[in-house]
C-alpha cells in the first residue's frame, strides 16, 4: 500500500485526547468537541472517546491566527 509524502504511517502518529487537546488549546473540553463535531478539527473515533492527531491541533492553530490591524 503506498504512501502519501505528506502523512506518516499511523504507528508514528501521536494521538491525544480531548482533554490534552483542550489543555494545549487552553479552552475547555467542550469546545474541542465543538471543533471535533463541526469537523474543524480532525479526530478518530476509539469506542465511545475521541482521540485527536497531535498533527491536527498544529494546523488548526495555525489556520487560525489573522492579522488584527
């Protein structure tokens, strides 16, 4: 199966849960779920949590500064 350049294979994926996410994000849990539900935010689904690519949270941050001024 081949690969894209761009992703790492999955067993280099670090993953972190919703309140890691929230405690890198300083917001509460709540709002990642938000961001996870409204698909803003990447997530995979693991039985009834969400687990979240480190990867993911970097580039919702940094997709999300704008230039006020």
């Amino acid at each position: 199966m081949p690969e894209d350049n761009d992703r790492a294979p999955l067993v280099q994926v670090k993953f972190l849960t919703v309140a890691e996410v929230a405690l890198v994000m300083r917001v509460s849990k709540m709002t990642v779920y938000r961001l996870v539900h409204s698909g803003e935010l990447t997530a995979v689904r693991v039985g009834k949590s969400f687990r979240v690519p480190e990867k993911a949270v970097h580039e919702y941050l940094r997709n999300a500064y704008f230039d006020a001024g």
